[in-house]
C-alpha cells in the first residue's frame, strides 16, 4: 500500500468515525440550551438566554430546573404574566418552590395572577400518605441507602460511609455483613433465588470516609453474611462506581453506574461484570426493575428508560410527558396483583421509586406496560411527611415496602467529607396490598 493510498485510507476512516458519532441525546441538546442560556444571561442578553430556555422546554417540559430558570429570565425580561404562567406548569407537576424567597421571582409573590401558583403548591406541600417508622440507625458516619428483605421477613440495611450491612429483626440491630479488610462502601443489594446477597460495592478517596484510589465492582455474601466472592469491574482507567443492583430469575446481577451512565451484566461463570448498555440518553441510571424482555431503568438527569436484555437497546418510555421524574433513585416492583392472583389476566407492571431529586421529595407510584415501553400513571403516593427527608432506595416484602427516609447523605459535603448529621438512619415501610 503506497503512502498516499494509506493517507487517503486514513482520512476516510476518519470522516466515516465522525459520521458514525451518535447524535446528540435529548438531554445533551437540553444541557447545552441551558449552558448557552446561562453564557448569554451573564453577558446581559436575555434575550438569547430567553430562546435557548424556551427550545430546551420543548424539548424537556418536565425539567423542574429548567423550568425555575426560565421563569427567572422572563421575570427578568419584563414578561411577569409569562413567568407566573412557567410556575404554573412547575406548581402542576406536584412541586413546591419557595418563590417569595427568590431574588429573582419574589415581585411575582404579589400579583394577583399569582394566586393559582401559590394555591397549587401550598396543596403540594400537603402531607400525603402514611408511614411507620421501622428502626433508627444512631450513627453520624452510617449513610443509609440500600435495602433488602430477606426470606424469613427481615431486613438488611446497607451503610455507606459505615462500610457495613445490618439485619433488622423486630425492631433490633445487629450485624449481618462479616466484612473484611478489602470491604468498601456499600450501596444498593438485591438477592438471588439461592438467598445469596448481592450488593454494590466501591471505595476511593472521593466516598464518604473513603481513602485510597478508586474501586468498584459486586460483593456476593452468604445468606449468612459471610463474604462469599467479590467481583471487581475492570480498571480501565475511567471513573466507575455501581450504585444499584437487580437480579433476574436466571441469576443474572445488573448493576447501574451513575459516574459513566452505564449498566453493568454479570452472569453466572463470568468473573468479572461487563458493559451491557450505555447510551448518550443515560447520564445517570440509578434503582432498575425487571419488565417482559427488558430492564426499566431510571436515570437521575431525565426520568425512565427501557433497555432490551437481549440485545442492550435503549430506549426512552414513553408517555411521561405529564410527569416530573427527574431525581428518580430506587425503583421497586410491587407485586400486589400477583398476590390478588391476577398476574395472568393484567397487561401491566407497577413499581415504587424514591424520588429525592425534586421537592418535596417522594415515594413515587408508576404504572407501565408489561414491556416497560410506555408509563401508563405516575402519582405520589407520600410526600410531606415528617422525618422523610432524604430518601435514598427501598425493598418489597411480603406486604409492605421499606424504604430509606433519612439517610444522612444530605449532610455529605461531597469529595469524601466527614458525614455530620445530628438526626439518625431512618427506615420505614408503607402497606402495598
């Protein structure tokens, strides 16, 4: 091959890599709209900065931050009506934002065109639900954040800045992980049908009370809590950490990534999990729940997806347009039509998330397709309720499901600052039928 030949050659590997580039997502358009807005506010050009909000709603009209932010610009273009009628649309996706307290929507407090927002979020702020307080975890450095029902009822409680697993029995504390030197923080656990338990697993300098360079992989333990395996993803280099685990009833473990945006396959044999999906769609995948021939997942920055377990395709669920999923964390199935013996005559799947990404934060009820390719509802089912304030994930059991309500990790300043938090772990369960 001449010189000139291998050039040319080159140069058109090259153009066919760039036309091969993935477009860009939706939430990619909608994070760039919003920094060209921010860039054109600071060089005092509402105008613009107006545009790119208002082309990022069309594309993202549930973003509840675009949505504050673009009622601040028109605030500050001297189009008050325009801005009442955004907090509006904020106020009808179930939230709350204290306007009066905004230095750059507190004169909209006053106008009589107000009433209905202020109307709206004040019965948004309203308790909703019922829970019971299940145990306290009296410890500042725990972080509570995953759960898990094991087989005889009892519940485990992982701890991230604690490095450990709790079983909860009765209303009583004691250790269940028998960790190791090698444990790391400990995340989101599922079981398998054997009763082992799988848990997500990372350590590094940047996790609460963390130290050292960054690792992360699944940690398999004993229906005992002894460590039974652990299985590291492989460092290439790149920041990784697994957050959220589900296991199907092959015994196939995934496992989200909230630093990359992908989701990790690990199956029975295999030594170490491996990328199964990612997509520019995904920023942040969180709680997973299992649909027919596919994984639900929530992703953190733009609410729910679908991811085909046979070939990795993702795919955005449709008919969300009504709803404000963004901060969605752990998702649940609740199956109370299996119990009532409809399985078989109902053409949908129900689940339960935690959402602390938007407020008030909420336990969140959602109804889909058995395919997961399209949201049927979404309502809050609790909200407002006091000592529920900083959800992280949960678990179904036979009749309720448990869930996090304060799990210290609001009081984490981030880059692996101490946890100081003066109220306990909180765990609750809410009745499913």
């Amino acid at each position: 091959m001449s010189a000139r030949t291998a050039r040319l050659l080159a140069a058109v590997c090259a153009l066919a890599l760039i036309g091969a580039a993935p477009a860009e997502s939706m939430i990619e358009q909608v994070f760039r709209l919003r920094t060209e807005a921010a860039e054109a506010a600071k060089a005092g050009d509402l105008k613009t900065a107006q545009a790119r909000l208002e082309s990022a709603r069309t594309l993202f009209p549930t973003s509840p931050g675009l949505l504050i932010r673009l009622a601040r610009v028109q605030a500050a273009n001297g189009q008050p009506e325009a801005a009442v009628a955004t907090l509006k649309a904020y106020a009808d996706l179930g939230l709350v934002f204290d306007v009066a307290n905004d230095p750059a929507l507190k004169d909209l407090a006053a106008r009589p065109d107000f009433a209905l927002v202020a109307t709206a979020m004040k019965t948004n702020a309203q308790a909703r639900g019922t829970a019971e307080l299940v145990v306290t975890v009296d410890r500042g450095d725990f972080i509570g954040e995953g759960v898990a029902v094991l087989p005889d009822g009892d519940l485990l409680l992982s701890g991230v800045a604690a490095r450990a697993v709790l079983r909860v029995h009765e209303g009583q504390l004691s250790p269940f992980l028998q960790g190791d030197a090698d444990t790391g923080a400990l995340f989101g656990m599922a079981l398998d049908q054997d009763g082992a338990v799988w848990i997500a697993e990372a350590w590094g300098a940047d996790l609460p009370g963390g130290s050292g360079p960054a690792r992360t992989g699944l940690l398999k333990l004993a229906p005992d809590g002894r460590v039974l395996a652990r299985y590291p993803l492989v460092d290439d280099g790149k920041p990784r950490q697994l957050g959220d685990v589900i296991v199907d009833e092959a015994g196939t473990v995934y496992a989200t990534d909230s630093v990359s945006g992908g989701v990790y396959r690990l199956r029975a044999g295999e030594a170490a999990p491996s990328l199964f999906a990612q997509s520019n769609a995904i920023k942040s995948p969180q709680g997973m729940g299992l649909c027919s021939g596919a994984l639900l997942v929530a992703d953190y920055s733009s609410g729910l997806y679908r991811i085909d377990t046979d070939d990795g395709a993702v795919s955005l669920v449709a008919g969300q347009g009504g709803a404000a999923l963004v901060g969605l964390d752990g998702v649940a199935r609740d199956p109370s039509e299996d119990r009532r013996g409809l399985r078989s005559r109902v053409l949908t799947l129900d689940f339960i998330a935690t959402q602390n990404g938007v407020e008030p934060q909420r336990l969140m009820g959602l109804r889909l397709d058995r395919g997961c390719r399209k949201l049927i509802w979404a309502e809050a089912r609790l909200a407002n309720m006091p000592g529920i304030d900083d959800l992280s994930l949960g678990a179904v059991g036979q009749h309720h499901y448990y869930f996090v309500g304060h799990s210290q990790w609001g009081a984490w300043g981030g880059e692996g600052k101490p946890v100081k938090d003066d109220q306990p772990v909180r765990l609750y369960s809410v009745p499913i039928f």
